[in-house]
C-alpha cells in the first residue's frame, strides 16, 4: 500500500481545506478522535502515539486529535504521557480511568472525544501514514451513520498470524456471517451521531472483564440490529504488534474469544436469534472434525472444539452475571462529554 501521502493530502478540495481551516480556528470540533486505551505497555504505546501523531503530520489539514485513557498502569506509564502530551504539537487529552476493563476505559474516551469521527485504536498498533486520508475519503463520499473498519496487518512477522484481517474485499456483515472479527476493534471507526446511538460499550464485556473478550464484537451486533450497517475496507492500515509468539497463548485468546461470543448469544437471544445459528453451525463442524473434517484454522490448527465448551461456559457465564445483577447493561447510558480523571491538552 505504497502511496503519496502528501500527494493524495494536496488532492483535498479547496473547499474542504478551507472548512477544516475555519473549524480549526474556531475552535469547532476536529474531523477526527483517536482513541487509545492502555494499561502497563508504555514502549508500545509510544510508539502508537509516534504513528498517530506521522499521519496527522502528513495531512494537517484534516483536523484531529487523540485521547489517551491509562487503565491503571503501574509502568510509569501517566508520568511518559505527560511527558510526551507536553511535548507533541498534537491535542493530546490525557484520561485516567482506574476501574479495570478495556470496555470501561473505551467509554471513557468517548466521554473525553471531541471529534466528529471516533476512531479507537489499540495501544500495541501503529497506524499507517495515509490513515488519516483514507478515512476522511470514506466519511466524505460514503454515508455517515455507518461503523467502519479497516485492514488489521502483523506489525511483526514473528508472531503469529491471529487477530489480523487482511482481505483486499470491501464488505458489509449480514447474518450469514459472524461479527466476531469481522472488524477488529484495534481499528474501528464510527461517526459520533453512531455512538449517540448505540451508546456506551458493555463493560461486562472485554479485556479485564468478566466476560474477557467480545466488548467490540457486542458494538456491532447492537449497531447492526438498529440497521446501522457494519463495513469492512481494505485500507485504513493499522499493524498489530501483539507479540504472541507461541501457540499456548493463541490457544489462550482463541478461547477467551470463544467466551465472549457464547455470552453475546444470550444477552442477544431474543434480538438477534440468527447468531444461535452460528453456534450450531460450529457444533456441526466440531463434529465434522472428529470424523476427519477441517479445523477451525488449518494454519495455527485451532480446533472447533474450544468454541463450543466455551461459547457455552460463556454463556452460563453471562446469564451467571445477569442474575447476580453484576455489570449493569451500559449501553442505555447515553454519551455525555465529561469523566472524572485528570487530563492534560496541547
């Protein structure tokens, strides 16, 4: 994907330059938020932020800025972002949320965004220089009330190849098709008047939580039962440095996923019965396998069998939580913009 990015910024309408110029000086929202979440990975976050801050660089004209939420480092992580928020010529919001859970701290920085397009990117990734126009080209030709996705690559080639999407096919999710993965949440974007609508994100869900996983997956079917449609586009670049170099810790995630996904067809029966249909789907093929059919993922040789046992402990995990009234459904929470927490802008 090797483009001018300075090319395609002088390729901006004037007219756009100029709105972006006045909103700028105005002091209106910016076009975009980045949403970074982190707890305990300082060298990884630095460098995200050094990517982010490149690809604003590269197009300054399209107007941005990024809010950072620490999750309760203990690495000597909130005195590295004050320092590099003191420093960078970018926005930078500082937020601290110490209750532990990435949905938690997601919500946290939507609370704090002020951009007119949220785009949540994971700590241990970096994005690509054209990222910035790449986006602002999807949201000013396609339509707004959408959640978009873009392509997920290895940051290394040592680690495995897992929670990465690399198809050069623009899609849309339908029910035939399972939302776990079909856009990651290290790069997920999404107009504000979508989050207006969906709401806050599920914070018994996700890294940290109860439920462990499923936090970005819960978003989408929430958004695809209100008809917002769900897009995947194979660009918008972001590189997953997530170090997993062995298969135990694959098996590890592969299963914490698989967790997640059985609670979302509780919580989910009645609004949308169609994900049952993929657990059968997958109970079928666990069968299959034990007479000599394909695995899961023939490449790492991830079994169908982990998802089941334990699309069904996350299940009577969920129902375990709702009945113990643990982790209040967030979503009919509406997104203010304030949190509690110290913060420091440029």
């Amino acid at each position: 994907m090797a483009r001018d990015g300075h090319q395609e910024g002088r390729n901006l309408g004037a007219a756009e330059q100029r709105v972006a110029a006045a909103a700028s000086a105005t002091g209106q929202r910016p076009f975009a938020t980045f949403i970074v979440c982190t707890r305990d990975r300082l060298r990884a976050l630095a460098a995200c932020i050094r990517s982010i801050e490149a690809a604003c660089n590269a197009c300054a004209r399209i107007t941005s800025e990024l809010v950072v939420v620490d999750n309760g480092s203990t690495d000597g992580t909130p005195a590295e972002l004050r320092r590099i928020a003191a420093s960078s010529k970018m926005k930078i919001t500082l937020v601290t949320e110490p209750r532990p859970g990435l949905a938690t701290a997601r919500n946290a920085g939507m609370e704090r965004a002020r951009g007119r397009i949220l785009v949540f990117v994971d700590d241990d990734c970096e994005i690509e220089p054209t990222y910035l126009i790449d986006l602002q080209r999807h949201y000013a030709n396609g339509e707004q009330r959408v959640i978009r996705g873009g392509r997920v690559e290895l940051g290394k080639s040592c680690d495995q190849p897992f929670t990465i999407k690399r198809s050069k096919i623009p899609a849309r999710l339908s029910r035939d098709v399972h939302p776990g993965g079909f856009v990651l949440g290290c790069n997920m974007t999404m107009h504000r008047e979508v989050a207006d609508l969906v709401g806050r994100f599920d914070e018994r869900f996700g890294a940290g939580a109860p439920l462990h996983s499923a936090e970005d997956t819960d978003y989408l079917v929430r958004a695809f039962q209100l008809g917002i449609p769900v897009e995947y586009v194979p660009d918008m670049t972001v590189f997953h440095h997530h170090g997993r170099t062995s298969r135990a810790a694959i098996e590890r995630l592969h299963r914490n996923y698989s967790l997640g996904n059985g609670a979302l067809c509780v919580k989910h029966l009645f609004k949308a019965p169609w994900l049952l249909r993929h657990f059968c789907w997958t109970v079928r093929s666990a069968c299959g396998q034990a007479f000599g059919g394909a695995r899961f993922d023939p490449e790492l040789q991830l079994s169908h069998w982990p998802i089941v046992s334990m699309n069904l402990w996350g299940a009577a995990k969920f129902a375990y939580l709702v009945m113990a009234r643990r982790g209040a459904p967030t979503e009919v929470q509406p997104i203010s913009e304030a949190t509690p927490g110290w913060e420091r802008s440029r």
